[in-house]
C-alpha cells in the first residue's frame, strides 16, 4: 500500500507526522471548554407577560388566543405551549431546527408588536429571550445572617453581592430569590378616600404627574448651550405627603390625609431556607459561549473574597455546584478512558507476549486519542461527557487496527520473511480488510452524527469523535506501525528456560489458549454440518432475548446516575399564600433532614420574576458521599417518597436535577374544544393511570380550581350613577393589585419603584371588597369631617362599591395551559419499581380503550415523546448505516451476497445485550443504546475480518 511503503522508505518523516499530530491534539485539549453535556442549540423563544390582577381565563382570551393567532403565522414555528395563571402568561414557541434563532427572535418580536394595540393596556412590557434548556443556574448561593435585619440581609445580597458577582466574565445573570426587596409604599386608607371623595385611580394619576423630572429643551446663546432640565422628583419619602391629589370647595387633599407613605419592602413573592433559616439565594446563569466549569471557579474564587468583607455572622454558602457535578461526570469518563486504555495494552501483551511488539500497537492509542481532540476544536465541540464517552467506547477499536497488522507482520516473519519484506508484505496483504472493517465503523456512526433535531446535536460529538480517531488509528496502523516492524524488529527468541517467568506464564496462557481454539474448530464444523439447525437456534435465540427485554429488562429514557443530590417539588392548594407554602415546603425539609444521608436542605418558594407561583416551592436535597451512606440517591428518594405521602395541606414528590426542571416522567396530554368535557376526561384518565402498578405522584397540571370573587356590576345602577366600568375596572386593579407609579432615587442613589395600593388590612377579607369607594360622577354637596384637620370640604358623592355591584364567591381555574393553540390538560406521573416504556406501554393502551368524544384527542407527552422521537431518529440512522455497510462490503468483496453474512450477524449481537442488561437489573436506555451502536461496529469488523481470512 502506498501509505506504509511511503512510510517504509521514509521514517522521519513518519515519526514527525506522529509527533506533530500529538502536539496538535494537546494543544487542541488545551483550547476546549470543558462541561457536562454538548450544547443544544434549539430554535425556541420564550415569551413573558404579565398581566397584574387578571385571572388565568382573562390572561388566556386577553393576551395569549391573541398572541397565539398572530404567532402561529410566522414560518418555520412547529410547536406552540403557553400557561396562563393570575396575572401572568407564559408562551413557548418552538421552530423547525432549519430556522436560526436569531430571526426565530426578531420574528416572535415583530408579530407582538403588530397586535400590542389588540392588547390590554395594563400588561406589562413582554419578555422575549431565547429559551435554552442549558442555561439553568449553575451556581446557587444561600446568604444567612445571625445579626442582620431581613431588609439589611436584602441590601447586601442585592445590589451588593449579586452586582460584584455581575461583573464576573461569563456570568449572565444573578437572580434573587427571596427577602424584602425595597420599594416606596403609598398604602392608601379606603375610609379616607371615602371621606374626602377621592378615587384610588385620582391618588395614582396624581402621584404619576407630580413626581418626575424630565429634560424640557434648551437655551442657546452666543457662546454656549445649556440644556433646561426639570426637577420634579421628591428626594424625601416625607415630601410624597405633601402631594395634592384633589381639591374640594378650595380645600387641597393631600396624598398624607388619604394615604400612608413610607420607604420600606415590598410584599414578597419569594422565599429561601437554608438547613431551615431564613435566607436570600442567589442563582448564577452563566453565557452560553462561557464553560461552566470555568464561570462556576471565578464564582467560587470570588465568594472567597466576599466572605472576607462581611459582617460579622453574616455567611454566604454554595448550596448547589454544577461546575463539581460536570467536574464529576467528566472525571468519571476520564477515568474509564484510561482503564481501558490500560487494560487493552494488558489483553494485547497477555496474546502478543512481547513487550516490543505490545508498544508497537499500544502507540496507536495515545496518537488517536489526542489527535482526536483537533477535530474536536475545529467543529467547536467541548469536552463533554459524549465527546469523552465516544473516546473511552472506541479505545478497544482503535488498537484493533494495529493489533491486526502487527500480528500479520509477526506471522510473515515467523513464516521466514525479513522483518522489512514482511512490513510490506504484510500490510498489503491485509490492507483491504482492515480499511473496510474501519470504513464500516465510519458508516456507523456517520448518520447518527448527521440526525435532524435535538437527537443529532446531542450525538454528534459522541459519533464524529469516534469516526475521527477510528480514522486516525487507520492511518496510524498503516504508517507508523510497519515502520516500527520494519526498523524495530523483535529480537531472537531465546531457549525457553532462560526465558523470565512472566514470559513463561504467557506462553503457557497462549498454549493454552490455541488448543481451546482447536476445540473451537470442531463446533465450527459441528456447526456447518447442521446449518439449519444453527440458524433456527440462532432465531430462537433472539426471539428469546427480545421477549426476555419487554418482560424483564423493560425501556428507558435516560437512565439517572447517583449525584448525591436531589429535588423535592411541593404544590400546595390554588390559592394558597406564599406564607402557607413556605411552611409546608419547610415541613417537607425537616422530614428529610431528618434522616442520616442528608448533609442539608436549599428550600425556595415562589419567583422573583412576577410569574406569581407562590403555591410552588422545591427543596434541593445534597446527600452525603456514595461512601458515606448505606442507601443509592434513588433508593432515597424512594423513602422520601413514601413518608411525604403522609403531607397533609400539599403534596410533594421527587425528581432528579437536571433538564426538565420539576416534571414527571410520564405525561399524556389530553385537548379538546370544552373545557368542562376536558376536565371530566381527565379525571376518568388520571384514575386510569392510578390504577397502572409502578405509576406514582399521579396528577394533573390543572391541580384543581382556585377560589375567585366575581364583581357582577349592576348596569342600570351604574349607568344611573355615572360610573364608568372601565374607570371602575381600573381602580379595583390599583387597590388590590397595586401599581407602580414611577420612581423613587433613595438616599443611597438607587431607583426604587412608587407603589400604590390599598393599606393591607382593607384587602385581607372579601368583605373588603365591597367597600371599595367608587366616586360617581354626579356632583353634590357633602359635607364631611376630614379626619386629619377636622375641616369640611364639598366632595363628590361616593358610594361603596357592593352598592353598585354583586359580589360572589366563586370557584376558577388555577391554570390553563394550551397545546398548538387549543386547551390541554396534563394528566403526570412518575415511575416506581417498574421500568418508565413498560408503565408507559400499560397506561397507553389502557387509555386508548376509554371512548374519546369527537374532537378530543390525548398523546403522550414529556419523556415519552422525547424518548420515541430520539429512538426513532437513531434507529433511521442505523438503518442508513446498515445500508452503507453494505455497500462498502460490496466493493470489498466483488459480491453483493457475501456481505449478506454479516449483515445477518448484526442483529443476532442482540442476544448478548439482553443477557447483560438482565444480569446487571438494568434496562434499554439512551446510554445502552450507544453501546449497542459501537457493537454493530465491532461485529461488523470482526465479521469482516473472518470472511476476508476465510475466502481469500
């Protein structure tokens, strides 16, 4: 062959190319990032709103239908999801991977803007951001103190620690959950505004009007240009007292005789326990472009020196490390390369019994590997637990290649040849062979690099890695191990007994070894002397082991390792306040600190982004060391999940870190046009999957009704009266839902928000409610004591607001989430004692039997879906590298039967997979699934190496 005789006749220049081709691969090691999973580039874009005192069905018919219509224009848009709740929706649009996200973006903001005057007025300014399912935090820091005040432990979190963390490099955000986030209160009495015949809407529009500055234009002369700014801000919280809201009869109200003033907290939306004591976490999101491993180090370095500077008490602690878990995981596979690298040199010494010719073979190993990693830089891969995966899998593949020369060339020489006439014979002779066998495993995992969707991105770096050094190592094997052979050969074998003892034993194991082969030879002819007899043992035989894998093995999706760490998600009643989670989230943390593997709890409620999911919360769980507790993460959450069925008030269950955040495993997503329909559909399918055995945590994403006031205005009244509904509207939202109604610079220099509302005790009761003022517009004398000053006033009549309305307790919707622009409800649950595609299978074909009224229709959803999508794309893939194979096979071998013979072996190598799942309680998952890829390769090169030797 023209590479190794090149390589024959010019040795330098081989050995050169070997050693640049090393240095290349370190410093390519040296550019990548390291993190725990390839990055997914996936076209979905995120939209917020809220929509402050909607309720979920006002939210759906207001904002989101009309969001949804417009959006579902725009091209390339393949899913659309969206939640509506109390005053906030959601909505996730999900592209074709074909559209780049940077215009998925700008087309999601074009079409918002095209119906924002369809829109109400009161929603807040939508959210549009990329949404990427990698970027979870990956730092989570809890803040305690012993000695400071919960607005002082506020103040230090944010904007103290969270702005110097800001300017780390990589860092994209710093989210702040729980504590009193400052703000400018103007709590309003409703008696007082009742008394001086004010409005809350008339308290809002003053506050908005008289406290601002704005630039107003300039002067210009001469010589110089001034610009004239106008300085309308109060600098003090007293001076917001002296603000006039009306007028009555030439008497000024002021905001002081209607409302209370003063510079305090906010009502939280939020709340963080560490080990049970009160804290503000701090969540880190790295940039996409950053590693993780890296950004989680400078957080770390730069706690180091926070924690210098605070007060004393006063401790900032990592809860939560995603750097030390991708440190982990890669370590794992770092080490799994090396062992095997390790064993593989032993099994070609414990054959070969010849150190010489055991570096000549092992030198394939490093060569490959590391050039490996150049490919790796250029395609802009990380160094990931797949990329490392695909590198310790091949490590037996790619000394094959090498083992197959060189035993080749130690055959020509012990036939007679010269060392340098067997180099070239030798490798000539099966040189054809051992490109086919490598180019077979090219034809493997060439399509499953190449798959469509997120199954693709995710393989890639796994099967291009190991296509890249399988390549290598062919080159490798052809250049610089005949060289070696030819200028390096093994020296005379001396007398047996002067021989040291390892080399003995060798032989002895060798002896050994070929008179088990020439047993072997006899069940090879017992075998071709009763073909029909194999081929219906051989059928049987993987009839069995597939049988044996439904009903014993089982399916899987991703199979869930032991981190020491787990998640707890609490859901409390709709409607449940932020306080009452808290407690019942807490409750939870103490059953688990309770028990002797847990190192601490990280409990969080609600958001800090205004979605308003204060009946969430979640308790991060870190778990001792694997060595230093008697029970696996599973085997724990198994036991958490048995005493919190005991909670009362909530309910709680366990999930593992990672994507996904707090979903069930299993979920069927039933739509249909009438929501009352739906939900009798969904309780007759949730009981159904509650009677499936291994299903557990069995719910649905409605999670029942909340209570409601309904405000029924009596229009004849009303009307009568002069009350405006849309004013009416208004001033209930600003009473009870509060608004901000500017800004406010503190003395620090920093910008809080002016909110407006009701005092706290005139919105605890739906009481409350009724005696809401409502100002009519007919004028008319009424003399009144003001409270404050004792002077009367002529004020417009008002009249409480049950005067003029009908308020009913009634019972809504706490969620309504949409599929592709219709009403769906989630029927979740979790697996337990049973594996996830045999419960899946059972609950499937169960429900299929309930009879579904027309234009009602339920799917799987959640793991399900993501597992059928990826195992049907892997399979396709498969089934084009089959198809390759074969084609490769039949250049090599002239015939388009011969390679029939291998490609009937394929899938009897199935049998073996079977056996080790069931051995070792596992089931078929993605991880297993990878193996059984890199098997069809190596049984593809065996095969072809036997037929080749046998035929020619």
């Amino acid at each position: 062959m023209f590479i190794s005789d090149f390589a024959i006749k010019r040795p330098i220049i081989t050995v050169v190319t070997m050693i640049a081709l090393v240095v290349f691969g370190l410093a390519a090691l040296a550019r990548l990032d390291t993190d725990e999973f390839p990055a997914i580039d996936s076209p979905i874009v995120f939209v917020a709103i809220a929509y402050p005192g909607a309720s979920p069905d006002v939210v759906e018919r207001e904002v989101v239908s009309r969001l949804e219509d417009k959006i579902s224009g725009i091209s390339g848009v393949d899913k659309i999801n969206s939640t509506s709740r109390d005053g906030f929706a959601q909505i996730l649009v999900q592209f074709v991977f074909s559209k780049p996200v940077d215009q998925a973006t700008q087309d999601i903001r074009d079409a918002i803007s095209a119906v924002r005057s369809q829109l109400p007025a009161e929603i807040l300014e939508p959210i549009i951001q990329r949404f990427d399912p990698n970027q979870l935090p990956i730092v989570s820091l809890a803040l305690t103190s012993t000695v400071l005040s919960t607005p002082q432990l506020t103040a230090l979190a944010d904007p103290t620690i969270a702005g110097d963390l800001r300017s780390i490099a990589g860092v994209a955000q710093v989210n702040v959950v729980g504590g009193d986030s400052a703000q400018l209160s103007i709590n309003v009495r409703p008696t007082d505004l009742a008394a001086f015949g004010v409005g809350i809407d008339q308290v809002v529009n003053a506050v908005r009007a008289q406290n601002l500055a704005a630039p107003v234009g300039q002067v210009n002369s001469a010589l110089e240009q001034r610009s004239i700014r106008l300085e309308g801000r109060f600098e003090h919280p007293e001076e917001f007292n002296q603000l006039v809201v009306a007028q009555r009869g030439g008497q000024l109200i002021t905001l002081g005789q209607v409302a209370i003033v003063q510079a305090g907290a906010a009502e939280p939306t939020s709340a963080a326990l560490f080990n049970g004591t009160q804290a503000i976490g701090l969540d880190i999101v790295k940039s996409r472009e950053y590693s993780t491993t890296a950004v989680a180090d400078l957080v770390k370095a730069r706690i180091a020196q926070l924690q210098k500077t605070l007060p004393a008490g006063t401790r900032l602690e990592v809860v939560r490390d995603a750097g030390d878990r991708v440190r982990h995981s890669v370590r794992n596979v770092e080490e799994a390369l090396v062992e095997g690298a390790l064993l593989t040199v032993l099994v070609v010494f414990l054959f070969l019994n010849s150190w010489r010719s055991t570096v000549i073979t092992g030198l394939a190993l490093p060569v490959s590997v590391l050039t490996s990693f150049v490919p790796l830089a250029i395609f802009g891969f990380t160094l990931n637990t797949m990329s490392l995966l695909g590198l310790s899998l091949a490590i037996g593949i790619l000394i094959d290649d090498a083992i197959v020369v060189r035993e080749n060339i130690v055959r020509h020489v012990e036939l007679g040849s010269d060392h340098m006439v067997a180099a070239h014979e030798a490798t000539d002779e099966i040189g054809l062979a051992v490109a086919a066998t490598t180019f077979s495993i090219v034809a493997v995992f060439v399509p499953v690099g190449f798959m469509p969707g997120t199954a693709g991105q995710w393989f890639k770096p796994f099967a291009l890695t190991i296509a890249c050094a399988v390549l290598v190592s062919l080159f490798v094997s052809f250049s610089l191990d005949p060289m070696l052979s030819a200028y390096w050969p093994d020296p005379q074998l001396e007398a047996h007994e002067r021989r040291n003892p390892v080399a003995r034993a060798l032989e002895r194991f060798n002896i050994w070894f070929d008179h088990q082969a020439d047993r072997y030879k006899g069940l090879i002819a017992w075998a071709l002397d009763h073909r029909w007899t194999m081929v219906g043992l051989a059928a049987l035989s993987f009839v069995l082991a597939i049988a044996l894998q439904i009903v014993i093995g089982g399916f899987a999706f991703v199979p869930v390792s032991d981190q020491s760490e787990l998640n707890i998600a609490i859901e409390t009643p709709p409607g449940s306040s932020l306080d009452y989670t808290t407690l019942k989230a807490e409750e939870v943390a103490r059953m688990v600190r309770a028990r002797p593997e847990v190192r601490y709890t990280y409990t969080t409620v609600g958001s800090s982004t205004g979605s308003g999911e204060v009946d969430n919360g979640s308790v991060y769980v870190r778990l001792k060391p694997k060595n230093q507790r008697s029970i696996s993460q599973d085997a724990f959450g198994q036991v958490m999940r048995k005493r919190m069925r005991l909670l009362g008030g909530a309910t709680a269950f366990t999930y593992a870190s990672g994507f996904g955040g707090a979903q069930k495993q299993l979920q069927l997503q039933l739509q249909g046009p009438d929501p009352t329909i739906l939900a009798q559909l969904a309780e007759k399918i949730e009981a159904i999957v509650r009677s499936v055995p291994g299903a557990v945590d069995v719910g649905l994403s409605t999670r029942g009704q909340k209570p409601e006031l309904n405000v029924r205005v009596n229009r004849g009244l009303a009307g009568a009266l002069g009350v405006n509904l849309s004013q009416l509207a208004t001033s209930l939202r600003f009473a009870f839902a509060g608004v901000d109604a500017g800004t406010w610079v503190d003395p620090s220099g920093i910008s809080r928000y002016v909110h407006v509302r009701l005092v706290p005790e005139a919105r605890e009761n739906a009481s409350d409610l009724g005696q809401l003022p409502v100002v009519v517009a007919a004028a008319a004398p009424n003399p009144v004591a003001a409270p404050n000053n004792g002077a009367t006033s002529t004020a417009p009549p008002v009249v409480p607001l049950r005067q003029v309305a009908t308020i009913t307790p009634s019972f809504g919707p706490a969620q309504i989430d949409h599929y592709q622009r219709q009403r769906v409800i989630t029927i979740g649950a979790n697996v337990e004692g049973a594996s996830f595609g045999n419960v899946s299978k059972q609950v499937m074909g169960r429900v299929k039997r309930l009879q579904m009224p027309a234009g009602y229709q339920v799917s799987a959803g959640g793991q399900a879906e993501s597992q059928n999508q990826v195992f049907g794309s892997i399979f396709t893939a498969l089934g084009i590298a089959v198809m390759l194979m074969y084609l490769i096979l039949v250049i090599q071998f002239g015939s388009f039967l011969d390679p029939l013979a291998i490609l009937i072996s394929l899938p009897l190598s199935l049998i073996g997979v079977v056996l080790a799942l069931i051995i070792t309680r596992d089931s078929l998952n993605l991880m297993s699934l990878i193996g059984v890829i890199l098997l069809m390769g190596i049984v593809a090169k065996n095969a072809i190496l036997l037929i080749d030797f046998a035929k020619w």
